[in-house]
C-alpha cells in the first residue's frame, strides 16, 4: 500500500483535475519569471543613469516596460491562482465523495478499528487541509523552487564569484534543515494520531454526557479530555524546545544571507570587479533569492503534515471493500436461511463455532442463551455484517457473499433495539428513501401501533423529529422502525427484540405491531424476554456460540436441559421485578 507514495497518490485523485494543476504551476512559475524582467529592466536604468550622457527616453521606456511586465505577472498570478483553486475543491468534493462511499461499503469492522472521532478528522480536517496543499502550495512550491534556480543563474551570469557567495546561507540552511526535520516523519504521524485522540475524547465526553451524569461520571470522564489535551500541549512544548533554538539560528542565517554579499560586494566594487549598478542588482536579486529559498525549505515542514493527513486519506480510501456477487435473489423468494458449519470471530476467539442451522421459510426462529453467547453476531452474519470466517450462510440454496448486496439488503429488513432516526420528518422516517405513497406509509404505521400517535401531532406525519423537532420515546423509535420493516415488507425480518418496555400500553402495542411484522416472513429473533417467544417455531439455545439445543418451547422444557434453566432464572427475575 505504501509503494505508491502520499504526493502521487494527490496527483492520483486529482483525476481529470491534474490538468488544471499543472496550468497553474506552469503559470506560478511564468509569473515568478515575469517578477524578474522589472528588475533586469532596472538594471538597464541604472546603467543608463550612469552614463555620462543620460538617454531619458529610453529611461521611459524602460520604466513603461516595467509598469507593462508587473501588470502582465498579475494577470498570470490570478490565473494561477484560479486554476489552482477550482482544481482544489472539485478535488476535495471528489474526494469525500469517495471517502463516504467507500466507507458505505467496508465491512463493520473497520469501524471497530478506528473510531468515530478518527474519521470524521479524516474526512473533514484531513481533507480541508488538501485545499490548502492543492490550492496554494503546489504553485508556490513550482514556482519556489523555479524562481531561485533562475535568479541563481541570472546571478552567475552576471558575476560568478560574488553569486557564489550566496552557497553560504544555501548550504548551512539545508544542514539545519536536515538536522530540524529528521524525524518529521515519526514527530507528524504522532501528531495526527493525538489530534484523532483529541476528537474521540471530546466525541465521547459529549455523546456520553447523560449515561456519565446519571452514573456520576462527568469529572473522570472530564479528566480523560484534560489528559489529552495535555498530552497534545506537552507534545507540542517538546517539539518546540527540540527544533525552534536550531530553526531560529535557521531564519536568522537565511535573513542575514545579505551579510556575505553587501561585505564582499563592497570590497569587490572598490576593487573595481564590478560596477555599481552590478552591486545594486546584486542586493536587491539576493534578498529576493533568499526569500524564495527560505519559502523553500518551510515547505519540508507543511509537506510532511499535509502528506502525513493524505496518507489517513488514502488509509480509508484503499482499505478493501466487501465484495460481493452478482446473483440476484428472485422477487418472491421463499426465504430459507442455512448455516452451513459457520465459524467466525472478531478478534482472536471463536465466537460463532462451527455452527448449523436452518431457518424454514416463513418460520420464527429464537435465538436464545446467556449474555455473549453470540445471538448478535449470528443474527448480523445474515445481513454480511461481518463475513463467516469459515463455512457458509445460504438464502434459498445461494450464498450471500454471491448476491449482489443492494439485493440482499433488500430482502433482508432488520429491527434494531438502537434505533436509528434521520433528522427529518416522521414520513421520511418510515419511507427511509423508499418511494412508496403516503398511503402505503399510514397503512404501515397503522399496522405498527404508531398511526394514532402521529396523528395526535400538530403536523402529523409532517412533524421533524431530531434536534429541531421532537424527541420520540424509545417505543415510539422502536415502533416507527417496525413501521418502517412493514413498509419494506421484505421476506426476511432480523428483529433484536427489545429488553424492556416503557409501560404495559407501550409493551402490548410492539407485541401487536411485530405479530403483524413477522406475518409471513421468515424471522430471526434475538430474544432477551423470553415469554415473547413461546410460541417460536424453532428456538435455538446458544451457548459461547454453539447450539446447545433447539426445538419448540414445550419439547425444551421437558428436556430439563438449558433452556429450562434460563426459564428458572427468567421466572425468577420476573417474580423479583413484580415483588
Ligand atoms: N464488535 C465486536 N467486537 C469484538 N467483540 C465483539 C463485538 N461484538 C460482540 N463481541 C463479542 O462477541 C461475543 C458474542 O457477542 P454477541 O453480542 O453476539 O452476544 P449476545 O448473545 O447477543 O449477547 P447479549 O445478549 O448480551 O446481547 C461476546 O463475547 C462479545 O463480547
């Protein structure tokens, strides 16, 4: 991945972009060639004004030439800027378009591996500073390092000895350079990784403000964001105090490069080497060269971080994504789910271990047992997920890393206890991007328990939900997101069953909104409240992710074996709760 390198890599994305890139370094240095013509026209005035008999005309001359060029490097430097401007935000809108949508297409794990904090930084800052590089840096930089190589040269033309001396400042600040950036690398790579640290901390000190309030939580979970924050300081106050003594020696040389040349120049006028207008040009030249060389070297420093933030681009950008087949599953399919010898694990252990199951069509099946023994993780494998380690999940005899995804996800609907809401209205939350009728959306949130409720809102279904509009009970979520699986109406329903109701009312109205749900479908349900699921065609009782056992609730029960035993400890901590 990183044979490529971070600066190609820019040039890469920039796609049908790169043209206007290369336009507008082209045009930098054209106008930082243009910027010396004054000064070699000035040249021509001193000379002129030297002489014993002074030719104004062509002193006028010159000087309109001058006033012509200056205005001709402006119009070129606009340009430059223009190109390199329009190249640098259809680069980064490109860009986060890619970002975005690949990572719609990673697999859930690349999200446990880098936080939500870690990308948003990549998506937003990371790439906000690529402007930055594509629009300003790239033509300074062609024309930073073109501009001193002319005048250089332009100076050795016109007297090799005393340009010579202008090496002095040259080599010394590439030393110092060397020695302050050694290490950049590493130093850069440490900063973006505290920077992603300090988003995280800050992410989950706001999001888990209320579970942290209600647990008496808030300074410990303060301290965390103080202790990076100081982690950050104190990393920066080390960098300082390693490289600013070297980097200021570093600008004081470079500024002071015009100590060699007025000294020698001096003496090199008296001794008659040169003329006067020479020793002018000289000056002014140099002060000019030694800027752009010193803008030359400053750009090591901004490259390493610039390119260290493309590399956390690319990083999302190359990761692989979850690939899948083209098969499409039929418009009515039957719905058969089967889990050949399935084994899978998120980290080192097995968590699903070498499982069979098969899930008949249009049948309930619950997925019982102990907290972590991998109801979850089965129940998401359906939906790809996470992709089976070894074995094979079937949907009517085809395997689902061979059905095209946008089909899977399709037939599969599922029913999360965390529901997701968009931040709009309660009819955008139903249809979730699908174009069924207003109608079809009232038909299913009746038959979802939660048309009454709307209808008692003042703008109905109209009503926005989210930080500028309502704020929904978590049954009222759960009961739009059923509304929402009617609506689909796809054959395959995951449903995580919910862990506890708000209130009687609130439980009878989800009962009866997932009987009308699971009508004809083929369902697996997480189950955590087991009288729910009594009547399961099959119940599959998992323990650290092996079926233990399975068959109806009355064949397990006089089995005497597991599920008996959750049964006990359920009646029991229903009688405790009722107590
Ligand atoms: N995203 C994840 N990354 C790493 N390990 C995970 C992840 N999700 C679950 N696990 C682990 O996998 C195992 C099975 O978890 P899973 O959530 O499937 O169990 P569960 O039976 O649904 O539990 P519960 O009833 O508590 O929801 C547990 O040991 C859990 O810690």
């Amino acid at each position: 991945m990183k044979e490529k390198s971070n600066l190609n890599f820019i040039l890469e994305v920039s796609g049908k972009e790169r043209f206007k890139l290369y336009m507008s370094a082209f045009l930098s240095i054209v106008s930082s060639l243009l910027s010396m013509i004054p000064y070699i026209l000035m040249y021509n005035i001193f000379l002129e004004l030297f002489k014993d008999s002074v030719d104004y005309q062509k002193i006028k001359s010159q000087a309109i030439t001058v006033g012509i060029f200056i205005l001709i490097k402006i119009v070129v430097f606009i340009l430059s800027g223009v190109f390199s401007h329009i190249a640098a935000f259809t680069i980064l809108y490109e860009l986060r378009m890619k970002a975005v949508n690949h990572i719609s297409k990673l697999h859930m794990g690349f999200f446990k591996g880098h936080t939500i904090g870690e990308v948003k930084k990549t998506i937003n800052e990371d790439i906000e500073k690529l402007e930055n590089f594509i629009a300003h840096q790239i033509p300074d930089l062609a024309s930073a390092v073109v501009a001193p190589i002319i005048i250089l040269l332009y100076l050795l033309f016109l007297n090799w000895k005393l340009a010579l001396v202008l090496f002095i400042p040259i080599i010394l600040g590439f030393l110092i350079q060397t020695i302050v950036f050694k290490g950049m690398k590493e130093r850069m790579q440490k900063y973006h990784s505290l920077v992603q640290k300090l988003n995280s901390t800050i992410i989950q000190y706001i999001n888990g403000m209320n579970v942290m309030k209600a647990f008496n939580l808030s300074a410990k979970s303060f301290k965390n964001y103080k202790d990076t924050t100081e982690e950050y300081a104190d990393y920066w106050t080390e960098i300082t105090m390693e490289t600013a003594p070297l980097y200021s020696i570093f600008l004081v040389l470079i500024d002071s490069g015009l100590l060699f040349i007025i000294p020698i120049g001096g003496i090199m006028f008296l001794n008659k080497e040169i003329n006067v207008s020479t020793y002018i040009l000289f000056l002014i030249l140099s002060a000019n060269f030694l800027t752009s060389f010193k803008q030359l070297l400053e750009f090591g420093g901004d490259f390493s971080m610039l390119l260290e933030g493309a590399g956390k681009v690319r990083n999302i950008i190359e990761q692989d994504i979850q690939v899948h087949g083209n098969k499409k599953l039929e418009e009515n399919i039957k719905g058969k789910i089967e889990f050949n010898n399935v084994t899978f694990k998120y980290d080192k252990e097995d968590v699903i271990k070498n499982l069979t199951l098969c899930v008949e069509p249009k049948s309930v099946v619950a997925l019982v047992g102990p907290s972590g023994s991998g109801k979850t993780t089965l129940a998401q494998l359906v939906g790809r997920f996470w992709d089976v380690e070894h074995g094979s999940i079937k949907i009517d005899g085809i395997d689902i890393k061979e059905i095209e995804m946008e089909n899977l996800m399709d037939k599969i609907s599922f029913v999360f206890q965390d529901v997701f809401m968009l931040q709009d209205s309660i009819l955008e939350n139903i249809k979730m991007g699908s174009n069924k009728s207003k109608e079809e959306v009232v038909e299913a949130s009746k038959k979802a328990q939660i048309h009454d409720f709307v209808m008692s809102l003042p703008d109905g279904y109209n009503t926005k939900i989210g930080e500028d509009g309502i704020k929904l009970s978590g049954g009222e979520k759960q009961r739009i997101s059923i509304a929402r699986a009617i609506l689909k109406d796809s054959p395959i329903i995951i449903l995580d069953e919910v862990t506890s109701y708000s209130d009687i009312e609130n439980e009878s109205k989800i009962q009866h909104a997932l009987k009308n749900l699971l009508k004809n479908k083929t369902a697996v349900i997480i189950a955590h409240r087991l009288y729910t699921i009594k009547n399961a065609d099959n119940i599959v009782v998992l323990n650290e992710g092996e079926i233990v056992e399975q068959g109806d609730h009355d064949f397990l029960i006089n089995k005497n074996g597991m599920y008996r035993r959750l049964w006990d400890i359920y009646d029991y901590e229903v009688a405790k709760e009722g107590a």
